[in-house]
C-alpha cells in the first residue's frame, strides 16, 4: 500500500497575497537603490526624477493641521481599518492548509487490468460495520499507513469493552466479506452519548 503524504494546498488568493509581497519587494528594492545613488553623489535631481522621493518628502512636510478636516480624518480612518481587516483576511486565506494525498488502493492485480478501490470506500465500509453494533451511535473511519482506524461513540458506559471488541471483530468481517485488503483494525472511543435522561419531579 502507497504510504500516505501531506501536501500543502495552496489557496487561491495565496497568489494574490505572493503578487503583493512581489510588488512590496521590488519597491523597497528600487528605493534602496536610490539610496545607493544617493551615497555615490549621484544628482539629486536625477533621482527624484526616478523615484519622486523628494517630492514625495515636501508634499508630507508640507501638511499643516488645517489640512485635516473631520472629514478626511475620518476618510482616512476608515480607509486605514478597511485596509487592515483587508490584509488581515488576506493574510488568513493564504495560510497553507495541509491535507493527506491519498490514492486508489490496487486490491487485484490481472493481465488485462486491475481492481482498484478508493480509500473511502474502505472507510465507509468499516463506518457501517460499527454501526451495525446496537451500542455504536456514531463511527467514523480513516484510512491510514497500512491501517484502519475507526472511532467510535458509544451509548452504554458498561458495555464499552465489548463494544470495541464486537466492533473490531464486525469491521474485519466486513474487510473479508467484500474481499478488501487485510489490514490491522484500531477502534477508539471517541465519545459518550447516553440516551437515558434522569427526570427530576
């Protein structure tokens, strides 16, 4: 059985978030190029006519306090949030999301083709098995390196070892019954769910 990876799935926005760290990039690389222009004495007036840093400079330093109105400051304020929870999202989106590269498992072999079998179709499989246990009111399956493991949630606190054990036995009866791979069966209990109510009157 191939033995199971995680990939990385990227997600669509990641590359919106990668074309904006580019562009980021190349600014701070082309004006820390102007600063290196500016360290061999090249004309001043030669680089600002490249970057505009100088200008840039004087419409800032030219700000009085009259310049911002209510308006504009709270123009500017909102414009600031909506930035912030804009690249705050971004930022979410483009996280790496892991997840397990499965794929067929190949159960026959032949001259003229093969058998193959999705690894949900095995988890499924062993899911119904469980269930079919009258004390199993929830399982759940995964397929995993040369395993099955199978979780389940049981309704009778007494009765939890002989659970887990009936269900082992039903889940590779199963695995046998449909001629599927023979693999080492792990159940776990994985909740609790008791029915009864005590009524207080």
């Amino acid at each position: 059985m191939t033995r199971q990876r995680i990939n990385l799935r990227t997600p669509a926005l990641g590359h919106l978030v990668a074309l904006l760290t580019i562009v980021l990039a190349l600014a701070l690389v082309w004006y820390g190029l102007m600063v290196v222009l500016l360290a061999v004495k090249l004309s001043p007036h030669t680089v600002n006519s490249l970057s505009a840093y100088r200008t840039l400079f004087d419409d800032a330093a030219d700000l009085k306090r009259t310049d911002f109105t209510t308006l504009r400051r709270l123009v500017a304020g909102f414009a600031g949030l909506i930035a912030f929870l804009l690249f705050v999202y971004l930022a979410f989106k483009a996280w790496p999301r892991p997840y397990l590269a499965r794929g067929e498992i190949t159960v026959d072999q032949a001259r003229h083709g093969s058998t193959a079998v999705a690894p949900r179709a095995i988890e499924r499989v062993a899911e119904l098995a469980a269930c079919a246990n009258p004390d199993v009111t929830a399982a759940s399956g995964r397929l995993g390196d040369a395993e099955l493991t199978v979780g389940v949630d049981s309704r009778r606190a007494s009765a939890i070892a002989e659970t887990l054990r009936d269900v082992h036995r039903r889940v590779g009866a199963e695995l046998e019954r449909h001629e599927l791979p023979s693999l080492p069966v792990n159940v776990t209990l994985t909740g609790y769910d008791r029915q009864t109510r005590r009524e207080l009157s």
